[in-house]
C-alpha cells in the first residue's frame, strides 16, 4: 500500500514540480478558502475526536492541543495564506560558472520530492506540514495521530479540494488511513520511494522514527541549550536574558535547560536568585549550590536532561574553555548561547560550539524559522547533513547541475 | 574499537576545525613531501601488494589498479599539493540577515566531522580521501581493500607523519586495522558516531555499504546516463557527442548507457553508424533495429543495465514527452543529456529531467568534478539529500546558525 501511494505521490510530485511560482502561490489560496469554507464540517469533525479523547481520559493538555473553534481554524487558514506569499524557492540558482570550454554551469534548487510527517495529536499540522511541502514543490504523505482522525481527514479533504481546483493532483498531499499501524514502518523503510521524513511530535516519537528509518530524517531529538555567562558579561543582560531563556516558555525546544556561570562573573547571584524567586527549581554542583541556599543538589543525569519545565540546573566553571568543554560533553547540538560584554571570547564561542545555532548575547528561545525570519518551519534538525536549525521551504529543496553546452566533447 | 576510533577522532577533528585555511594548507603540503620522501618504503610496500595479488590470481586489470611505481606516487602526491590550493570552504558566509530586532544572523560553513571512506583496490584513495576530508577540516576513518593493505599503511603512515609535523593531530586521519572484517559493519553502525560514509568502488560494495549503513552515504550506485538526441538536433554535434559520449571511456559512470533517437530525426542512421563502425555494441527495440542491420535486439533488461563497456542500448522516440518519461523511468539519475538546436526543448528537457546532472549538447562523459571546476571530487552522488552529481570541498562541509545579538530577550 505504501508503494503504491508513494507512486501515486511521485506521479503527482512531478506534475507539481513543473508548477511556477504564482500556480503555486494559488493553489494555497485556494486550500486556505476550502478550509474556511468547510469549517462547520472540520469543527464538527473534530468534536468527535475532542469526544472520544475526552471519553478514553486524555489530559487537559493533550485535549487542549487536539481542540479546534473557529479562532484556532482561522489561524489555520491563514497560516496557508502566509505560506502562500513565501517566496519560492525552486528554481533559485545557487551558483553558475562558466568553464574555459565554454560550458556554462548552473547549481538549481529543486523540490526533494516525496516527503513523509508522521506527527503527534495537533490537527494543524496537517495543514501546515502539507503547505509547506507544496509550496515547495513536494507532495506529502502525512500521517496523523489517531486521536486527530477526523479532524485531520476533515482538513485534508479540504486542502485537497482547494489544491486540485487550481491545478494541484490530488495524490500531491495524502492521508495514510488511520487503521493500518504497519504502514508508519513501511513507510520508514521506504528509501528510494519516500525521500524524507519529518516527524512532528515529542521525543519518543522522534526516537521511534530514528531508530526504524530507512528513509533520510529531518528533526531534533533533544533540545538541551546552554547558556554560558561570562566574567565580562553584562549583569543587567544576563538577568534577563537567563530569565528569558528559560522562562518565557519552557515547553520549547529552544527553552534552556543548563545555565553556565562563569566562576569570575561578579553577578551569579542576581541571576540564580530571579530565577528562584520567579519559582524555578535550580539543580546545582557544589560551586552553584553555594551561591544561594535554595539551589538543590545536582546528579549527573542533570546534565543531560531536557526538563521542558521550570527546572534548571546550573554549573559554575573557570572560564571560556571549561564551558565549551562541558557544552561538547553535554550539549543537543540544537541552540547554545553567550552572554558575554568580551568580542574576542563571543567569536570564539561562535566559531567553536557546534551547534546548530549558536548565538552571543540573545535568549535561546528566539530559536525559531519565523524569529529567524524564515516565514514558517517544518521543524529544528539537530543531523549534521543537509539542513540545520530551523528548517523552513530551502530545507524542503536540493539542487541539481544543469550544464549548457555548444557541442563540448570531452577531450 | 569503532567506538575508540570514532571517539579519538571526534576530538582530532575539533582541533582540526580549529585551524585555519593556510594552516590545514600547509599540512597538506607537508602530507606531500612525505609522501615523496616515503618512495621507496612505500614501493616496497606495494610490491608486496602485487606479489600476493599475483600469488592469489588477481586478474591483469586488478593488478594495474593496485601497481605503484614512481611516476604513480608522484601523481598522488601532486595531487595532494593541488588540494592543497583549492580555497577552503570552511568559515564561507552562505547568507545573512538583519532581524528587525537587530540581532544579525549568518550561515556559515563548518565541516561535516567523522567521515569514513571504504574503498577498494586502488591504494592512491588514501591519500586522495583522506586529504579531501582535512582540506575541509574533517576527520577520516579509512578502510581500503585488503589486496592493498600493506600499500595503504605505508601511505597511510608517511599522510600522518607530514600532517603530524604541521600541527594536525595523528587521529585526523585513522586507517582501519585490515584484519577485523566487523569494523565495517560496525563502522555502518555508528550513528552519531561516523557522520557519513562514503563507498569508492563497484556497485556491490556501493550496494552493500547502503543496504548496511544507519549513517548518511553519499554515493551513486548506478550511471545510466541518457543522451537524447531531438529532431533538431545538429547532425554533425550529433554523431560527435554520441560518440564521445558512449566511447571516450567505457567504464566511467558518466558514460552514455542508452541513447533515445528521435524518430523525426533524420540523421539516426548516421549516429548509429559511426557508433557500430567504431566497433560498439548496439541493442536496439525494433525501430532503432530499421536504422542498422547490425543492430541486435534489446531485451528488456537492457533499458536498465549499467554496461559500462562498448555496448549501448538504443531506442527511436516519438518526440520529447516520452524521451522524458523513458528517463523518468530507466534512469539512475546520474546524467542525463540531450542533443538539440532548439532553445524551447533543451530548456524543458534541463527543467523536467530530476537527475543530478542534466546537460545540454555536451557529452556525458563530462560528468566530473574536475571537469565542473571543482578542482577534486571525493565522488558522484545520486541521493536527493545534501551534495548531488560531483562533491568535492563544499559537500565535506555543512553549516550553523551564528546570531549575535545585544541583548535580545524574546517577547
């Protein structure tokens, strides 16, 4: 069954792929309309989910995230229509060289192809995962949580209404049906059909999909973020921007989860202590520990912990060395910071953390495709190949050489 | 033991990354010279290489792909002089903006980290991989052919010797020990441990490393290059580029494997002719069979058979449409070329055809990154992910996010 809808997939992918932009840019109009013209029906559709999660105990917070209303499906639909109005990145040329031959080069960006979600209970993101894959030229297998069934055949009957009448097939976005569990490790193993997988979801689900893939995975496992804070740092800046790091929201992935307080910074203190008295739980080693009473003893487990919570732990270290030594040992590789008043030491951190953001003297949180200015993201990959950070429409891309020749032979 | 290795040169390669562009230059340079002060203990090396090669029965071809002699050995060092040259991609600014915050944001170019290389026979990849990787500031885990052990080490050692004595630290670049056949599959393994693989060699160690590896692999496994040669095509660059094309070389993979004559094309008989009279085979469906008496028929194995000798399958097609969609069907993705006069059609061919490489009257067989300009090549890659067609420098590398900001707290 995954073959043959990953060849029906491929098959509309290449239709897709011959689109230009403003085809494009139509058809997530189009989709954006047929989701507000079919909110009663969505809604509806998604009491049913709201009602059984309800009736088999989900949580307050996991029926937060399942619930839609009308606000929630206008913010939706809009979301399409931003997507829409991003600039297209296929057909963008990378480089061009001409060779003494007189053969002209090119490097184009081109669609990957077929990309598969396998995402958690959010109904949204099937309307924000499939945009983006056919803003960008892809067509989408998307694979829902069963809590979301209805809601996400809802919205997918939808968007596919909205495409295919400005010109999109049908097979560019499809739902795998719900019943069949074996399907997400078909499509897992499914190298040379399905391109790329993109899982959506909390950390077991990532893992899941790590450890099964056959396929290239774009994601991020863990975000475990430093903030390192300097002797030279600036008081008032690292107060807040610790404050801000961790608690403007601690559910992120971008949130920080290991404070670094240089042994010669004079104000470790006042940082420690607005954190508390804002009430989070600070773990510290002996050094921190000593820096206020209410620090609770670290263990080593803490070091490697993504608390997604109001829970820090915090370590005191000699200098710049000492902390890029412990962010190599511990950190995710997703986003680790300086705070530091010192340029040579900000550039040093930059040029030798290897993370895949790495910032100077700004809260980790900002770490985001629409904070980085990128309009939206499919997600953060933490991988070495291919994309990293925030990955939004570019990332959803490759290249490939065309070559203009005259008649060139090879000698 | 990959562990161990893996780990050793985990820590090689952030020193390695550390250093700057004429500092991994002048380690390159000295790799060279000792590869030209080690003649003799590496000849000697070698001639043991051949004597067992001998003794076991290695065919002539094997045996000349394993010999060094001097003016071999000063080849690879010349070559390791020339990486050497090739401006350093890392610390490359890929873009940058300015947040409406302030905080600036940059991509820049990094190295990849671990890369393992598993070759075959020919001892000069030691030296050629394991320098692509350290221009690039990457760390190299090398397993060669077991015919070329005693080769490999004695190059391997002399490349460790001259980067030692410039500051590049001996784990930068490790050679397998030859005797635990395991390694490789362990190698394979090391998720999170090796970055990427790389495979130099025929397609069943291609084969074997991808249906093994649970690291990224850049690699081809297959050059089924297409030339489709249109109706207006020039006959004259015709004949020349189909000729060059298939016959140049035989056994590279940007060799022509299947030539697509358009039937209103009205010099076929002519290209045909020149191939069969320069002594190629021809395999041809039934039309193709009409232009040439000497052409034998195609079995249908033959659309999908990478010869890579003096044998082409040949088909008659009706127009552009199903040139492409008999390359959408039978191609690797490798290079797929077409022969026309027409501006319209060769810029459809160069935007539909989905391979790595797509060319416009130019011969296949330029598919290669010395030929792009690249100045080296540590292979051809047909996955969609990361580097396509030739890789040299800039697919060892791949890049992070550098913010800096003044103190930005996220709102």
């Amino acid at each position: 069954m995954i073959a043959q809808m990953a060849q029906a997939g491929r098959a509309a992918q290449r239709i897709l792929a011959r689109m230009d932009d403003p085809a494009k840019a139509r058809a997530l109009h189009a989709a954006a309309a047929a989701l507000r013209e079919d909110e009663a029906t969505i809604l509806a559709a998604n009491a049913l989910d709201v009602a059984a999660g309800e009736a088999r105990g989900l949580t307050g917070a996991m029926l937060d995230r399942l619930r839609l209303d009308s606000s929630r499906l206008t913010g939706i639909a809009d979301a399409v229509d931003a997507v829409a109005e991003l600039p297209d990145p296929v057909g963008q040329i990378i480089d061009s060289t001409t060779r003494p031959n007189g053969m002209k080069l090119q490097r184009i960006r081109i669609p990957v192809g077929l990309i598969g979600i396998i995402y958690e209970s959010r109904p949204n993101v099937t309307a924000d995962a499939a945009v983006l894959c056919v803003r960008s030229g892809n067509a989408a297998l998307l694979r829902g949580g069963s809590e979301a069934v209805h809601s996400n055949r809802a919205i997918h009957a939808a968007l596919v209404r909205g495409l295919a009448a400005a010109g999109v097939p049908k097979a560019a976005v499809q739902l795998l049906p719900d019943q069949d569990r074996a399907l997400v490790g078909a499509m897992l193993a499914a190298a040379g059909e399905v391109d790329m997988i993109v899982p959506r979801g909390g950390k077991s689900l990532v893992a899941r999909v790590q450890a099964d893939a056959r396929v290239p995975v774009l994601a991020h496992l863990d975000g475990i973020c430093h903030s390192y804070v300097h002797s030279s740092a600036d008081p008032d800046m690292a107060v807040e921007l610790a404050h801000n790091a961790k608690l403007r929201r601690t559910g992120i992935c971008g949130a920080m989860e290991t404070l670094l307080l240089d042994a010669a910074f004079p104000a470790s203190h006042r940082v420690v202590a607005d954190l508390l008295d804002a009430g989070c739980e600070l773990r510290g080693d002996a050094r921190a520990q000593a820096l206020d009473p209410r620090i609770l003893p670290a263990s080593a487990e803490d070091w490697d912990t993504e608390y997604l919570d109001a829970i820090l732990s915090v370590a005191v270290v000699d200098g710049l060395d000492e902390a890029l030594e412990h962010i190599a040992r511990h950190s995710s590789g997703h986003t680790d910071a300086i705070v530091s008043d010192d340029d040579a030491v900000r550039e040093r951190f930059l040029a030798e953390v290897d993370s895949a953001i790495v910032m100077a003297n700004a809260s980790s949180q900002f770490a985001d495709g629409g904070e980085f200015g990128l309009g939206a993201e499919i997600g953060i990959a933490t991988g070495r190949l291919h994309a990293r950070g925030p990955v939004a429409l570019e990332g959803l891309t490759t290249y490939k050489w065309q070559v203009r020749g005259s008649g060139q032979a090879r000698p």
